[in-house]
C-alpha cells in the first residue's frame, strides 16, 4: 500500500476508486487494459459497486505527486466501461475528545442539574437491550473486562491495517473511552457503567498515523449495515480551525444510504460527536456535524468528566 513517512492533510494516494456500467469479470479486464495497476479490493455502497486500485510504481517511470493527480486518470475517464473514477486524496482525521480519567459519573448519578434522567430510562427499560452501536475511532480493546460481554468480536474490522483486529497500537485509546461510556457492563464490581448497558458494540478501527480517504470512511460507515448496525458511533472528524471540511463524494453518499437502507428495525444513526474546549469554539463548524444525514452531539468542558477504562 501507498504511505508517505508524514501524512499531509489532503495529499494524493496511489490508491484509483473506479464505479464501471459492467462490474462482472471488470477486475480482470480493467488491469489487462490499463498496466501498472494491482487490483486490490471490490465494496459496494448502496446499489453501486466500487473497484479499488493501486498503482504500482515499480512499473512506471515515474513517482506519484502527492500535490496532483496522475496524468493518467484522465486517460482513465475516457474507458467507456468506467463510470466515476477518482483518484484518492489522503485526510487527517483527529479524535474529537482528549478525557484521561473520569473521577465519578457525575453525569449519570443526578450529581448536577439538570440531569439527564438515566435512571428514568433505566427503570423504563431503556438500556441498549438488542441495539446494535458501530464504534468508528482508533481502536477497540474487544477483550477489555468492563466491555467483554458486549463486544460483536465476528463482525470488527481494522481500515487502517485492512484486517478484522481493532485493537488499537497502545493498551488504552479513545475509541475503547467511547465505547465505555455506551455500553460499559453494569453491576460487575469494574470501573463504570455505559449509558446503554445491555447495547452490543462494534470496533470498526478507523484513526491512525496513515490518516484516512474517502472510500475508506464510506466502507466504515456503512460497515455491517446489512447485518443490523443501529447505531455509527464518530467521536472524531477534521483538524479544528480549517473551515467546514466536509465529507467526500462516497461519505456522502454512505451516509445517505445508511438513513435510506439501514436496519429493518430503523435506518441507520449517524452520531457525530463534538467537544466544545471554550467559548469562542463552536462545534457546527464542521461539516460533518453540520451534514443533513447526522446527529451532531457536543460536550462543554466546563468540569472534569474524563473516564480510565
């Protein structure tokens, strides 16, 4: 796979996402057409499937620009049998909290008012029980003994190492906090309780130091769509301070097709979470939050309420 040593924030790929009118045997075709491409990966979002490609620089005279396309996409655009092609820009996608530790559940426990009345919801019923939540972050330490029971270890899956192992480079990670908070087990003698107890979590891997395209954030947030995912979990998004980045042409469209075919019980939750670090910083700058086909939640750090897991 292409990486450079240092990501820079919308930097060019070697990796080619093609959508052609004739997917059957198109692989096979499309590399004995097109030379110095290696066929790498087929996914589908919606009713459109999508053809991943690498180029392989040992078979060419020259590198790939990090700051242009390839001149040979457009030579690309011209097959007949291809009906998008884009070559892949990489992003840096950041977690969008930095808690440490949580001293006590202050936010749960009605310490503050007003509360949020989670044990009104709880002594209704309402605590996950058969709801389905994907976590999209860094990492997800599946075997972690206040999350074990809760954890879907079948259908997890790492992006960034193209694999179906979560766990995250270090023992703690953001994306474990986030699942802790939801779905953490209640009454076992361990650190917390999750707001949705009984709910089961999916680590879907998507935060790393290669950063992130966009065929690689449509695949995650339409991951396991068909086997019932209720919920997509994104505590995370673009650098601060850069404007309204906003998602790109397959995001979006995963995102649309994830409130359009979601699970039978209820199209798909896109949940984006925000952390608003002081006054002057304001969480719908972010075109992710700001998107039609999401929930935008945020936090006002104005005490301490980070949590240890």
């Amino acid at each position: 796979m292409y990486y450079s040593t240092q990501v820079f924030d919308g930097e060019f790929t070697g990796r080619v996402v093609i959508n052609t009118t004739n997917s059957e045997g198109f692989s096979d075709r499309f590399t004995k057409k097109h030379a110095g491409y290696i066929f790498q990966r087929r996914f589908q979002i919606g009713r459109h499937e999508y053809f991943v490609f690498e180029i392989n620089e040992t078979q060419r005279t020259r590198k790939i620009s990090k700051q242009t396309e390839d001149s040979d996409i457009k030579n690309l655009k011209l097959d007949l049998e291809v009906d998008f092609v884009k070559q892949e820009k990489r992003f840096l996608r950041v977690p969008k909290t930095a808690d440490t530790e949580w001293s006590n559940l202050w936010h749960l426990n009605d310490a503050v008012s007003p509360s949020m009345k989670v044990n009104e919801a709880w002594n209704a019923g309402f605590n996950g029980n058969g709801i389905k939540i994907a976590i999209l972050d860094d990492g997800l330490q599946t075997d972690h003994t206040d999350l074990n029971s809760n954890v879907d270890t079948v259908n997890d899956y790492d992006y960034q190492s193209t694999d179906d192992d979560p766990t995250p480079d270090v023992g703690s990670s953001h994306g474990t906090k986030v699942a802790g908070f939801i779905a953490a087990e209640k009454d076992n003698n361990e650190c917390t309780v999750g707001v949705a107890y009984e709910s089961t979590v999916i680590g879907v891997r998507i935060l790393g130091t290669s950063g992130l395209t966009d065929s690689q954030e449509a695949q995650a947030l339409n991951h396991h769509l068909n086997g019932g995912v209720d919920i997509y979990s994104n505590s995370w998004g673009p650098t601060d301070g850069y404007g309204f980045s906003e998602p790109d042409t397959l995001t979006k469209s995963a995102l649309q097709d994830g409130i359009t075919n979601g699970s039978v019980r209820q199209k798909a939750l896109f949940i984006h979470g925000q952390q608003v670090m002081e006054t002057r910083d304001n969480c719908n700058g972010d075109g992710y939050v700001n998107s039609i086909y999401t929930i935008g939640v945020t936090k006002c750090r104005r005490r301490k309420e980070c949590m240890v897991l």
